[in-house]
C-alpha cells in the first residue's frame, strides 16, 4: 500500500533526524496526536519507526487508551499488537478496559476480554472495577448488558464490591436493572 501525503511528510521528517518521541508542551508525542485525529496510516509509519507506543501525556492518554476511551477498536487493535502495555493507567487509574466497559464500546471491551490478558478485576481510584463502571455510570440497556456479559466471561469477579461495600448486583437492584441484576445474580450463584 502507497503511503499517504501525511504518512510521507512523517518519513521524510524522520529521515532529517526529527526525534520520533518528541513532545510538545503536554507531554503528547506525535504518534498520540496521529492517533487522536484518527490518522492510522500516521499511527502505522511512527510505530514502524519505533515510537514509544507506551509514552502518556499530562492526563496520562496514550495511543492505545485513546483508542479505548474512543472506542476506536482498529486503534486498540494496532496498539495491541504492536506492542503496546496493557497494565498502563488512565488519570483515574483505571485499566485499559475501563473506559471501554464504562462508554458502552462493545467492540472494544469484547477485544480486550477475548484477545487480551488486560486486568477486567482491577479496581480504580473510585474503587471501582470495570464491571462496576459499566452498571454505575451507564443506564442498564442493551448495550450494557452485553458490556457485563463480557467482562463476566473474560473472569469478572461479580462479587468485588465498591469501597463502600456494595456489590455489582446490589448496584443493578438499585437502580433498576432487571436485566443486570439477573445476569448477574445468575453469575453469583455459579461463583
């Protein structure tokens, strides 16, 4: 595949000597910038050119949590394979499959779960897991439910509770989520 304008604006830089990790005064390299503005082709020559695929800005974004807090599931997939550190952190010290689980991605929480051995039981400086944000901060649809299904696969403990004692399946009840509850009242009885 021919490179793009961009992509060869990128090489003949990198050919002069420019620094393939510099930052600007926010800590963002250029292969978080390319990957921002949802440049793949960019994203591909620096990763090619061996850019530190795991370097993190000032609110502690880099390529492949980008990509998941995006929902950019060809991002994450690149960034996987590449290389990229799963056990790096957001500003909420949260796990790569945070974000994912909490926006409703589907795709790329079913990615992580399937395909990768990311952390679906970390807990983040809320005190929360993955399974937890997504019951917490989402409304129990459809989406959701499958976003619990498959973190419950990929080994979600159901019984981890919040900081406040209060489990996955007491979060479901109080809000409502007759669907959650179930699935998960139906994956504490197997625990």
């Amino acid at each position: 595949m021919a490179a793009t304008a961009p992509a060869k604006e990128i090489l003949a830089a990198l050919s002069r000597g420019i620094d393939v990790n510099a930052t600007d005064t926010v800590g963002r390299t250029a292969i978080l910038i390319a990957a921002k503005a949802g440049r793949l082709d960019v994203v591909r020559v620096l990763v090619d050119a061996g850019a530190d695929l795991d370097s993190q800005d000032q609110v502690r974004l880099n390529p492949l949590l980008w990509g998941s807090i995006s929902g950019n599931l060809d991002l994450v997939r690149l960034m996987v394979e590449a290389g990229a550190d799963l056990d790096r952190r957001t500003r909420f010290d949260g796990s790569v499959i945070h974000p994912p689980a909490e926006k409703g991605h589907v795709e790329v929480v079913r990615y992580l779960a399937e395909q990768t051995d990311c952390n679906v039981n970390h807990t983040n400086v809320c005190g929360w897991t993955p399974l937890l944000e997504a019951i917490i901060l989402r409304d129990g649809g459809d989406v959701q439910q499958e976003v619990v299904r498959l973190l419950l696969a990929a080994g979600a403990d159901p019984t981890m509770v919040d900081q406040w004692g209060v489990s996955p399946l007491e979060h479901a009840e109080q809000r409502n989520f007759g669907a959650i509850a179930g699935i998960l009242a139906d994956a504490v009885a197997r625990a």
